[in-house]
C-alpha cells in the first residue's frame, strides 16, 4: 500500500536539476498476485526510473512503470518521491518529504491519485536510533476522494550486520475510519547477497472491518556491476488510501543500468508506505580527506576495526580496502575529481553507513549515503 512520504514540492527543485547528478536504470518484473479484488493474475512490468541530486541533502526520483497481465488488461503508473535532510541539529536530523503517484488502467475511465506530505525528526546514535513524525495527504480512486492523516513513530538497530526497525502509524482515512499498522523490518547482506524481511499487524478502528496481517521475505543477488536478480514473496496489506485491497503475490525480475542492490521486492512492489530505513548511523569514530596535487587521501579512524572498505560513484560502488598507517589510521589514495561524490564505509563487513560530519541523502533504492563535496 502507499502511505505517508516525502518532501518540498517538486517544482522548487526543479531550477537546481541543471548541475544536478542524474542516474537513471529500469526494472523488468514478472509478478504473480492474488486477491479478492482481481482474483489470480500473472503480469509482467516494465518501469524506467530517473533519480535527480538536485543539492546536498536532496534527491528526487521520478518513475514510471507499464504492466501487462495474462488476461491482456494493462496499467500505467508514473511516481515522484522526493527527500530533503537539512543539516544535523545537535544530535537531531530534520527530514521533510513529498510523494505523489498517479494510475490508469485498461479501459479508460476514471484515474486513481495519491499526494502525501511528511515531516519528521531523526536522533541517531552509533548503533541505534529513533524518529517521530506525521503528517497527511488526500488519495481518489475516481470514485471516493479520501483525505489521510498519520502519525509516523519508531527505531532501529543495527545487531550485528543486521538491520532491524520498528514502527508504529495510527492513521486515519476520511472516509474509511482508522487504523493503527505496527511493522518490523530486517535486511542482512553478504557479499553480493541481500536477504530482507518484514511483517506488519492492523487493528482497525471500525465496525465490521477484520483486522489484517501480511509479511514478505525477498532475496536479490548483484550479479554484475550494472545487473542485479531480484525475488520476493509473501502477503501485502489493503490501501484505503486508493481504494486497494490485500492480497498474496510471487515476484522475480531483474534491474538494468544501476551499480548498486535494488530494493528486493522490486519496482512493481515497491511500496512508498513502509518502515522506512533511518538516517544513516556513523560507521567510523572519525573521517577527513586530504587533497595532494595528484589525488584524494581518504583518512579513517576505526583503531579497534581489522577490515576498512570504501565505496562510491567514483568506485562504481565496488568495495575498495584501505590500509592501516603506522598512526593507527586506515587510509586510501585515489583520484577523485571535483564536485559532489556519494559514498559509504564498511567495518569488518558489517552494514555499510557514513561517516560523522558528512551530509546523508536517501539513495534510489530506500539507502542512506554520505555526500562529499570535493573542491
């Protein structure tokens, strides 16, 4: 289901896009779904993605997606998600976001819209931390025009080179009554694999309706620098927001043009209503980079760690090693040109996460990564 998201209205990043990073990938998806609504359905999706870096602390993802199923009914989709972090406040990272999707479906007819705003504050720690939020929106499915309001509360941990996050969002829907939805997530990786998982329970606040439950496990495996294999199954919850019901659904496919894991469940599945994943967590105890007249010298502090790595868009997000100076630092020289670079540390191949002192961004694929702006 879609729910709460994102940022600052398009249109005023818009004028910044010129000197903007731009990536841009498609996803192919082969989905098996079934519900009461539509009944057993095979389709196979097709969805280009861009995603613009308009400014540090910025990114906007534009996308669109066209699906055909078995029985020759077709949709079209096109969404934009856009995040804006400002800078840390003490220990507290403001984050504002905006989404917004749009539907049609064979046949014509009437069109199915979704807009929603959200605000919220982040306190990270080393390990762990926690965010609190809100805010609202209005969805029509062509027949019903809802209005939508939520509250956004929860935390995560990393234990081990596990990830785990919990959330809870009471939200109400006007008209649809309430509900209250508590979710918990995990993902894990190891070296080209990425296993994640989730579950969620709903306890609605009206007469007559049941309360539902859904969970999902997804595997995805970069195969390639610019190709990565994605599956998933499981059950997904009803969007009142949009007029959508729950359902059980097997999904498999595969991502073209991006160096980094997709998210595993898949554009098709991809869901803006979920536990999001957190501002990044510092990695390192400290970091710097000097400049040569030949090269960037990237300096870590980590005294206790036996495996530094580094990657970015100037590694093709291939992990690089460090090596440990006689101070006790771990440092790497590289060429590194001028300008406005997203990266990442790893320690002892744990979760992958910036550096204090470095400006986060959310990635393409619901990631946190590190903004180094070199001169």
């Amino acid at each position: 289901m879609v729910h709460p998201c994102r940022i600052l209205p398009l249109v005023l990043l818009l004028p910044c896009t010129a000197a903007a990073q731009v990536r841009a990938w498609a996803d192919v998806d082969v989905t098996r779904v079934e519900s009461d609504v539509v009944g057993e359905s095979w389709g196979v999706t097709f969805a280009p993605s861009v995603l613009f870096e308009p400014m540090p602390g910025a990114v906007v993802l534009v996308g669109g997606a066209y699906g055909r199923h078995a029985d020759n009914h077709w949709a079209m989709q096109g969404t934009f998600d856009a995040t804006l972090t400002p800078s840390r406040i003490g220990p507290v990272v403001p984050e504002l976001s905006m989404s917004g999707a749009a539907l049609t479906r064979a046949g014509g007819g009437s069109g199915n819209i979704l807009a929603l705003a959200r605000g919220r504050l982040h306190w990270t720690g080393s390990r762990g931390g926690v965010w609190a939020g809100g805010g609202g929106g209005a969805g029509d499915d062509g027949v019903v025009a809802r209005t939508i309001a939520f509250a956004d509360v929860g935390g995560w941990a990393f234990l081990g080179p596990t990830m785990v996050s919990a959330a809870l969002l009471p939200t109400s829907v006007d008209p649809g009554g309430g509900y209250l939805d508590a979710e918990l997530a995990l993902g894990a990786s190891w070296r080209r694999l990425e296993i994640t998982a989730g579950a969620g329970r709903r306890w609605w606040r009206k007469e007559g309706v049941d309360d539902e439950s859904w969970a999902s496990v997804g595997l995805q495996l970069q195969f390639l620098r610019q190709l990565a294999f994605t599956a998933t199954v499981g059950r997904f919850p009803s969007d009142p927001a949009r007029g959508f019901g729950d359902g059980r659904y097997l999904q498999f496919g595969a991502r073209v043009g991006a160096s980094r894991g997709p998210d595993a469940s898949g554009w098709a599945l991809r869901q803006a209503y979920r536990s999001r994943p957190p501002i990044a967590r510092p990695v390192v105890r400290a970091f710097e980079v000097r400049s040569t007249a030949t090269a960037r010298v990237f300096v870590v502090q980590a005294p206790a760690a036996t495996l530094v790595e580094l990657a970015g868009d100037f590694t093709d997000w291939e992990p690089i090693p460090l090596l440990r100076a006689p101070d006790g630092t771990w440092r790497l020289e590289r060429a590194v040109p001028a300008g406005s670079h997203q990266f990442n540390l790893r320690v002892d191949g744990g979760g992958w996460g910036a550096p204090p002192g470095v400006p986060t961004v959310r990635d393409e694929f619901g990631g946190v990564v590190g903004v180094l702006v070199l001169d």
